[in-house]
C-alpha cells in the first residue's frame, strides 16, 4: 500500500498520527474523549509536548502528538481528519510506534 496520496484521494492505514495544539482549545481529555468514541481504535497514545523549542531557542506552542492503532481495520486520512476538525494533510501514517516498533 502507498503512503502516497495522490490525485486528491487519501489512503488509509491501520496506524495514523496527527498532531493538535493546544491554542487551538485540545487537551489530553477532549483528545481521548474523541478518541474513546470510536471503537476502531484498538491503542492509541497521547504525547504532549510542552517543552520544545525551535531553532533559535523559542518556546513552539504546547502541542499533542496522537498516534492511534485500529488493529486490521484502515481508515481513510480525511475520516480521521474529521474526528478532530483537522485537514486530511494533517494525519499521516505511523512508520513506527513511539517504542520502537516497526509497521511498515
């Protein structure tokens, strides 16, 4: 399966990741109330990141990293997207879990 979206048209995957700033009202509980709605998601997890910076040592804005698993199941980009108000663009396949793990 490509990773590629071509031609307008999202792919899908078992595993995507997107990321949501807090300026923009998420938190760590709305994200998993989202989340927790859709039994397609089999493990997901949560990373907030408040500490980085940028190239010349600004503070970024305080943003989650959301990676979510569906087991066997695919989902569509722009589906995902949607849960979260996000443009397809914004989520993406996972090449490999936070632990290390491979699922390409």
């Amino acid at each position: 399966m490509s990773d590629k979206k071509q031609n307008n048209q999202p792919c899908s995957a078992h595993q995507l990741e997107t990321i949501l700033y807090e300026n923009d009202g998420w938190d760590a509980d709305r994200i998993r109330t989202v989340i927790e709605s859709h039994s397609s998601v089999k493990y997901y997890i949560i990373a907030k990141h408040d500490k980085d910076v940028d190239g010349d040592g600004n503070p970024k804005p305080v943003h989650f990293h959301i990676y979510m698993h569906f087991g066997k199941t695919s989902w569509k980009y722009e589906d995902v997207a949607k849960w979260f108000g996000v443009s397809a663009e914004k989520v993406s396949k996972i090449r490999s879990d936070p632990h290390g793990t491979s699922y390409d």
